[in-house]
C-alpha cells in the first residue's frame, strides 16, 4: 500500500475545492471514502502483475491474454547465428507464462530507448603483424674466483709461474679434520664445480700456503749478481753522461769563453797603445804586447809573454817563447827567429787551419809603433815535440840557409791531439811603421 497523497498539489488548492469547480462537490464526503478509493488502486511498484497471485503455488487458470502493443521498428541488423538455447525460455517463468516487458508494463512510462543513426559496420579483421623478435646477447660469463682461505689471506700471493693440474672433488673432508678443514673442503669443490666460461680447459692457479708465500717473495728479490751488475750499469751511464758534458764543454764552452778573454785583451791592448803606454821592452809572463793578423784565415789574435797554457794558451791567446833553450827574439831584433804557439783545437783554437796556408800569403805583427810582414816560406806537416830546433836561428827543413829576420808558428797535430807538432815558417819582406798606415796585406 502506498502513502497518503498530499492535500495539496502543485496549484496550493485543496482537492475538495479543484473538484468543486469541475462541479462534482462532495465526491468523497463519506468519512473513510477517500483511504478506500486509494487502496483500490492499482500500486506499480507492490501490485502483482496482472493474471498472477501473490503465491506461486495459487492458480487461478490461464492468464487472459492482453493486447500487444504495437511493434515498433527496429534498425535491422545482421542475424545472430543460431543458438543451441531458446532465448524467449529467459521471459517466461517456470509455469510457462510468459513475463511482460518492460514497455508493457508501464507503457508511455516507460524510457525511451536511443535508436542508432546509422547502422554501425563492422571492420574487417587485421591479419596480425609480425612483432620483431628482440636480440638475445648472451650474457657475460663470470670468470671463475680462487677460493678464499682466511687463515692465508694476509699471506697469500697469486704465483702464475705455477700451474696445477685439478684435484679430484671429493665429498667432504678426511675423517678426522677439524671445521676449518671441512670449510676449506667445501669451498675448493664449489669453486670446481662452477661452470667454465668456454669449452676449453682453463687451470687456475692454487692459493699458495704461508711457506710457499714467503719462498716466492724471495724468489722475486734480485740476487747479489743482479744488484751489482745494475750498479754498474748505472755508473756507466753516469760516467757516459759526463764524458759528454766534458766533450761539450772543451768543444764548444772553451772556445766561446776562449774569444771573449781574447777580444777582451786585445781591446785593452789597443787602449794602452792610444795611451802611450807598452812600448817595446821586457814584458811580463801573460802580459800582451802585440796583434798577430793572418788575413787568409781571417785570424786577429793578441801575442803574450810565454807559452804557459793557463795564462796565456787557454785564454785564446797566442804565446812567445821566451824561457831557456826556447827563447827567441822580438820581432824588432836585427837577425833571429821570432817563434809563437797556438791551439789548434779548443781554447779559441786560433791556429786551427794553419794547413791551409800555401807560400806568400802574408803573416804580420803589429806593435804599438809598426807592422813586420812576413811571406809564408814552407810548412813541416809533423814532428815530435822535442825537436826545439823547429825554432832555431836558421831551422833544418825550412829552406833558410842563413841566419835572417824569420817567423816561425807551431800548433799540435792531428787534430784533438798532442802527439805531434805542425811547424809553419815565413820570411819578413816588410817593415812598416804606424805612423805610414797599415800595410797593403791588412788593407787589401
């Protein structure tokens, strides 16, 4: 049964005045007239559906047959395929009456159902495409670890100088081991039993115990042998290094240094001369006193007193010989034989390529008041060093025969050597004071 209808409806009149209006007063003025006619009527929702009872097991004889409503039309679409089941056994009940539908229980109540525009197609299966199967890489295998031993660890060394071949696994330990045996047994058959990275038989070196550690370690030390023969190899390419400094500092060093002592005694030398100071006398040992002009060999070199190395030699210079049975005369003396020594390697090396000399290339000396010029006469290619008589008054193998006004250079031979002396003499052929010029040899 449903609720009482209210007494009011949407207009906010009282039904007994809407009725009253339609001219049909006290329609339901009998007390209770109004609850009665309510609950004839007929409730949609509790109601049992017409022809039927409120019990299932009540028949009351065949259900009248209603009017059907009529059919509407339907978008036509594509038969179903024939079913093995009865789809109208879904609408009726286990009597065999058929239930109604929807539409034809509450008729214009009923929702209207949405009818499609256009009848939908359907798509034509895709044959399926073939998906691109990934790449498989095969993964890396792991190479296969030596077995740790704890009790080794701080000791043990990897020795690849030796192989062992595989023992055989074995399954467990010798009776009578303790648990660090019994670990150790587990470990070095797990480790064997681990796959192989490839096909071919690869020997892992064993762990090596404490004494074979410590063997090893001396085995790698060098012997007694080894460690001197390194020494000196070491030393001889420390004294290698310094034999090349040496030959860099006497052919290159020496001779650089050799031209600033030089130039720098002939500056001064010059200066004196401008001074009027040096005249012709006894000098000093090392003390300069004249210039010694070989323009063939474009040679300009001062000439000190003695031939000692240090002082005078070493320093670029070229020296006098002035002491016991060596001693000659100055250049200025009536008759006799003024002799000089030079380098001919190092040091300046001013005599350097006196070889190349060849008879009347000119040699001249200047001194604070002339020139001497001498004519290159003839040259000794070699002779021992003890043959003082190269620089005689009248010297064998020169070609003089007679005591004259003579120069005579020497230098040692060959070169880079001092087993031998090279001997050059010249004859003088002019005479020639400052104050006239210099001669036509210096200007020419």
């Amino acid at each position: 049964m449903t609720a009482l209808r209210p007494e009011r409806d949407s207009s906010g009149l009282p039904y007994d005045e809407q009725y009253a209006s339609h001219g049909e007063p006290g329609a339901f003025e009998e007390p209770g007239a109004f609850e009665a006619a309510v609950d004839h009527l007929a409730d949609p929702l509790t109601d049992p559906l017409p022809g039927q009872h409120p019990s299932p097991w009540f028949r009351s004889g065949p259900a009248e047959p209603e009017p059907e409503p009529e059919p509407r039309p339907e978008p036509q679409a594509p038969e179903p395929e024939q079913e093995w089941y009865d789809p109208e056994g879904y609408a009726r009940d286990w009597h065999g009456v058929r239930e109604p539908t929807y539409e034809e229980l509450y008729g214009a109540y009923a929702p209207q159902r949405p009818t499609p525009a256009y009848e939908p197609i359907p798509e034509a299966p895709q044959p399926p495409q073939p998906q691109p199967q990934p790449q498989s890489q095969p993964l890396p295998q792991p190479l296969p670890q030596p077995p740790v031993d704890d009790e080794t660890v701080g000791l043990r060394t990897a020795d690849t100088r030796r192989i062992v071949d595989p023992e055989p696994v074995t399954d467990g330990p010798p009776e009578g081991e303790g648990r660090a045996a019994r670990r150790k047994a587990a470990k070095k058959g797990a480790s064997r039993a681990a796959p192989r990275p490839s096909a071919e038989p690869v020997e892992s070196a064993a762990p090596l115990s404490r004494v074979e550690a410590r063997r090893a370690e001396r085995a790698r030390r060098p012997s007694p042998g080894a460690v001197a023969s390194r020494g000196i190899g070491e030393l001889f390419i420390t004294l290698g290094v310094l034999m090349l400094l040496f030959v860099t500092y006497q052919l290159w060093w020496t001779n650089i240094r050799a031209h600033q002592q030089a130039n720098g005694a002939a500056s001064d030398l010059q200066e004196s001369w401008a001074k009027g100071k040096g005249k012709p006398g006894v000098f000093a040992p090392g003390q300069g006193f004249a210039l010694l002009h070989i323009p063939r060999l474009d040679v300009v070199v001062p000439i000190a007193e003695g031939i000692d190395k240090s002082k005078v030699l070493d320093r670029g210079m070229v020296g006098h010989y002035n002491e016991g049975s060596t001693k000659t005369p100055m250049p200025d003396a009536e008759k006799g034989n003024f002799a000089v020594a030079g380098h001919r390697n190092t040091h300046g090396e001013p005599f350097r390529y006196i070889n190349q000399l060849e008879p009347g290339d000119p040699i001249v000396v200047e001194t604070q008041d002339k020139y001497f010029v001498y004519k290159m006469a003839s040259i000794l290619p070699q002779t021992q060093p003890s043959n003082t008589s190269v620089i005689g008054p009248v010297p064998p193998g020169s070609g003089f025969t007679k005591e004259g006004r003579y120069i005579t250079l020497t230098t040692c031979t060959p070169e880079f050597t001092s087993k031998y002396r090279m001997i050059v003499w010249g004859k003088m052929v002019e005479e020639r004071p400052r104050g006239k010029g210099k001669p036509s040899a210096l200007v020419n």
